[in-house]
C-alpha cells in the first residue's frame, strides 16, 4: 500500500501545479473570460459547457473509482509472486451492452442542451424584444431608416484590426465615416453583426459576450450579440492570421441608450478644425503632404482616402490604438479600479500617455530616421504591422518612395491627432 501512496502524491502535486496554471489572476484572463458571461448567449454558451462539465465529472468518478477499486482489490499480495494467474475470462454481454447503452444516455444528455443552444443563436430573436422598434430606444436621434427592429453592424477583419460600421446608422464606407477597434453598441439591445474579411481568415470573439464566428475572405457569416450590462469588454481575434496575430484586439463599449445616440451623432460629425497657425494645424498639412491621407481618412478634412487603414476623424476620441493593442487609460487609475474586481469599468484617458501612445505607434513604422536613414524606434510593437510596410509607388516611374519625418514634423501630426475628438 506505501508503495501505491508513494506514486500517487506526486502525481497528485502535479495534476494540483497544472490545474493552478489555469487560476492565473492576470489582466487578460479576467478581462476575456468566458467563465463571467454578460449576455444571453455567452450564457447559454457557458451553460452548455457547465453541463458538460459535470457530466464528464460523474464520469470520471466513476471510471476512475472502477479502476482505483480494481487496481487495489486485485493487486500483488505478498508471497504470490509466484502463483499461477487466475482464471481468464472473455467477454461480458451485459457490461458491454450496459457500457453502450449508458454512453448513449450521456452523448444524449448533452446533446439536447447543445442543440437547443445552436438554435438559441443561430435565430436573431427580434421577436424577443419587447420594444421592437429602435426609433424608441433613441428618442428620435437617428433617422427613420434605423427604426429596424435590430441594430446591424457590419464588422470587417484586417491585418490586424477590425473595422466596424452601421449601414442603418449611416457610418459606412460609402458615407466616409467607419469606426475602427471600439465596436460601441446599446445596453441590451439585439445586436446583429455581419462578419467579413478583406484578407485572410479572422475570427470574431468577445467572451464575455459571444463567442466565437470565424471572418473568411469571399464569404458571409453572422451571429447576434447582446450586452446587458454598460461597460468596456475585451474581444480579440481568434484564428490565427499571421504575425500579429495575438496583437489584434479589440473593445465593445456598451453605452446607454441615451448616450449611444450621442455616440452615433458625434461619430457623423466632421472632424473638428485645429486652430489656426498652431502646431496641430501645420499637422494637419503635413497628414496630406507626408501621405498619411494615403491610407488614412478623416471625415472632414480628407474624405478621398481609400479607407485602407482605420478612419482617424475620432481617433483621439477611443480609448486605444493599434487594433486596441496600446491603452490610453490611466493605468493607476485602471488597476485601482480593476482590483475592486469591476473589469467592465474603465478609466478616463491619461493625454500624455495617449501623446506618447500616438508618437511611438506612429515612430515605430520607420517614419524617424537618423542621417544614416536607419529607423529610431524600433518596430517592436506590433510586428508585421501595415504601418511599417508601407511603401508609395510613385505612379510615373513605379519608384519605391519611402515616407520619413523630422522630429518636429513627427509632433505636429501627434498633435493633430490629439486634436481628433
Ligand atoms: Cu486576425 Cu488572428
């Protein structure tokens, strides 16, 4: 028996250091954990896999207390080293058939709730509403067109960010005004979000909300979305599209209804005009002459940009930058507010960390050089990045032209961009 004993508490300490592993307190696992849901579907989703779970308990139990009893009732006993083994049997109709039939009932088990669950999302439940017509929620603030029974947002996935818009809302590509890495939406409103890619294949995951819808290139996919709580929740993109992959996030910012009108008027708003003859207005002209307005729109001032990048008219407006990857907030203000446990609650932004986040983003992509022409700051913040790459062909001579800024140059953008609110 000592010697059962002596095998099993090691393995007993690793399977507890394994298990601990998963307990981890760290930002991101609070943050992105499916185990908290906040909306009907990641509810469901966390029943389904709450029923699973204790169905494969009960399982084990009684597996694994099948083979403990076995291995102990049978086991060596001192001075029948040598005794000839007992007689074998082959076969048990009834075990074998019990063992199918028991296994049948469990696949069953968890079959019903998972199936219910597949309906549940795959029907956009408009009809669950009890007031069914927008127009109400928003007291007016947004055009007929929108009183639909559920709110649309078109989300688009890119190397390596998202781009969401609302055709019912007029923020389109086609009217100039997108929203990039904050998909802002009403407190429990039905949400219907249509998924795309313009490269390779994304997915779409918000844990505390919904989970999770792969984006693919050529195709149509969809799923419904409904936060009941306001807050700041963290989304991320689930499939792996390259380098930064792990680096293309970003935020649902569930907002009151009254405040979500406010939202969608200010984000149809141009952009403000900085002051004349200060920095930000010499960096607005340099955002046209350093090709910036290359990739880059700002809804306003430079409306002819493709929209190849994220539109910049609110940028100063969100929380974050570089697909969500760099945080504006606080940070102070942040993790006191986060060991209070209210993950979903955010921090004012902090303007100089927001001033640093924008000159190092912008830096990073090679833009300073020294007179050698080597880049000053590395590109170490998100490798890969679209910034970094960037290259203008010159239309007449197809010459490669690479965009580089002085110091100065570098902060007048900066702080035009700070001026985008
Ligand atoms: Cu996009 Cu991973």
């Amino acid at each position: 028996m000592t010697s059962v004993v002596r095998l099993l508490k090691p393995a007993l300490l690793a399977l507890v250091a394994l298990l601990a592993t998963g307990c981890s307190k760290a930002d991101w696992m609070v943050r992105q954990s499916a185990m908290d849901p906040k909306g009907p579907v990641s509810q469901v989703q966390f029943d389904v896999f709450m029923a699973t779970v204790w169905l494969a308990l009960v399982l084990f139990v009684l597996v694994g207390g099948a083979l403990v009893y076995a291995v102990v009732r049978y086991r060596e006993r001192a001075g029948q080293a040598d005794a000839p083994p007992p007689e074998q049997g082959h076969g048990n109709p009834l075990v074998e058939i019990g063992l199918i039939m028991a296994s049948v009932a469990a696949l069953v088990v968890i079959a019903i709730p998972t199936l219910e669950a597949i309906w549940y999302m795959e029907e956009i439940p408009a009809e669950r509403q009890p007031d069914s017509k927008l127009a109400a929620w928003y007291k007016g603030a947004v055009p007929a067109e929108a009183a639909d029974e559920v709110l649309t947002v078109d989300v688009v996935g890119k190397q390596w960010w998202f781009r969401f818009e609302y055709p019912q809302l007029g923020l389109t590509q086609e009217t100039k005004r997108t929203v990039p890495n904050e998909l802002v939406i009403p407190k429990g409103k039905v949400v219907r979000i249509n998924l795309r890619s313009e490269d390779v294949i994304h997915s779409f995951w918000v844990p505390k909300i919904a989970g999770k819808v792969d984006m693919i290139p050529g195709r149509r996919n969809h799923m419904w979305i409904q936060a009941d709580q306001a807050g700041h929740y963290y989304g991320q993109c689930a499939e792996f599209c390259g380098d930064s992959h792990a680096y293309m996030l970003f935020r649902v910012v569930v907002l009151e209804p009254a405040a979500f009108a406010a939202w969608v008027e200010s984000q149809k708003a141009p952009a403000p005009e900085p002051a004349p003859g200060s920095l930000a207005a010499k960096g607005k002209q340099l955002f046209a002459q350093k090709t910036c307005i290359m990739c880059h729109r700002v809804a306003g001032h430079y409306e002819a940009s493709a929209g190849f990048g994220p539109d910049l008219a609110r940028v100063a407006s969100r929380h974050t930058l570089a697909g969500a990857w760099l945080d504006h907030r606080d940070p102070a203000a942040q993790a006191a507010i986060d060991a209070k446990g209210d993950t979903e609650v955010s921090a004012p932004i902090d303007p100089a960390l927001q001033r640093r986040n924008f000159h190092d983003w912008i830096g990073s992509s090679g833009v300073l050089v020294d007179a050698a022409g080597k880049p000053l700051i590395p590109q170490d913040i998100k490798p890969g990045n679209r910034m970094h790459y960037y290259r203008m062909f010159n239309v007449a001579g197809l010459r490669e032209t690479k965009t580089t800024l002085t110091q100065e140059e570098l902060d007048a953008i900066v702080e035009y961009l700070m001026t985008l609110k």
